[in-house]
C-alpha cells in the first residue's frame, strides 16, 4: 500500500485535515473522501470541465489537480454556492434562464461562472462564450447556458469583484 500523505485543505468553509495517497485527485478526495459528488467526473483526458471547482479563488479542473497540490489551500465546490433552501445568483440565474438540460456538466458551468461574475466578465456574450471553451456540455444548450451567466452578472451586480489571485496577499504573480 502506498504512503498516505497528511493534508489539509479549506473546503466550502470548513477545514479537513486528512491523508492520501499521493495519486489521489482533488476530483477524487472531493467525492470519495468527503463525499461532495456535486463536482462531476466526466472524462478521463482533463477537457469536459464537469469537474471544476475553485482553488483559492480560481477555476481549476480538480481532475488535474492531485489532492496533495490542494493542500493548504481554500477549495469551494458547488455544494458551497448557497446554502441549502437558498439560491446562488448564479443558480437563480440559471434556473431563470432554463441554462441546464441534463445537469451532468452544470456544476462546472456553475463554479466556471461564479468566477465570471465575480470577476465582473458577463457583460460581453463573446466573451462567455470563449470562457466556455473548457467545458463540454453535452447537451450542446450553450445558448441557455450564456444567457444565464449574463443574467447572472446582473442580479450580482452589486457584489464586489473578488481579486485576482496575483493580487491577493501571499500570492505571487
Ligand atoms: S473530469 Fe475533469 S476535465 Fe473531465
Ligand atoms: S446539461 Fe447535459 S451535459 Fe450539459
């Protein structure tokens, strides 16, 4: 048996301290470790984007990522978008705007696009649509799925933009 290497990462809030293997995914921990299976696994090769969660702010595919690479670090999943009975503007939006068929690529889509409006980079369709570019919706109902992210720029309005991760203390550029 491999040797587990102890880990500790931020997850939706709440900080694990835990061991792994050092092949273990982040993909991989966040459902079969902390059993968080919001974060779809739909490919074996890094392109469908199912997989996609934050990583200190910033999207990553978490099959790209080993659970070790995680560590000390703040992940967010789609589980930690609102809480439960409550919408992220990103999902009211997407509910809104009927942006999911299926909904085996949404949790992606969904934490691609929290980055988008807290970027504040949904006024420009073109530009959702490239930012798309990492993830395969199967269903092939992107022209929902832009609408929503523009919509959701909208009811998030408001909000302040989150830094970039060059900008952000401890970070380097
Ligand atoms: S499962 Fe990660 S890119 Fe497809
Ligand atoms: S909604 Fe079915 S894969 Fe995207």
């Amino acid at each position: 048996m491999e040797a587990r290497l102890s880990i500790q990462i931020t997850v939706n809030g709440k900080t694990v301290s835990d061991h792994v293997e050092p092949r273990t995914l982040l993909a991989h921990y966040l459902r079969d470790g902390l059993g968080l299976t919001g974060t779809h696994i739909g490919c074996d090769t890094s392109q469908c984007g199912a997989c996609t969660v934050l990583l200190d702010g910033e999207p990553v595919k978490s099959c790209t990522v080993l659970a070790v690479q995680a560590d000390g670090t703040q992940v967010m999943t789609v589980e930690g978008l609102a809480a439960p009975g409550t919408a992220h503007p990103v999902q009211q939006a997407f509910q809104e705007m009927h942006g999911l068929q299926c909904g085996f690529c949404t949790p992606g889509v969904l934490m691609l696009s929290t980055w988008l409006v807290q970027q504040h980079q949904t006024s420009d369709l073109r530009h959702i649509r490239e930012s798309l570019d990492g993830i395969i919706c199967r269903c092939t109902g992107y022209e929902n799925i832009v609408k929503a992210i523009a919509r959701a720029g909208e009811l998030a309005v408001d909000e302040p933009a989150a830094p970039a991760a060059s900008q952000r203390e401890g970070v380097p550029s």
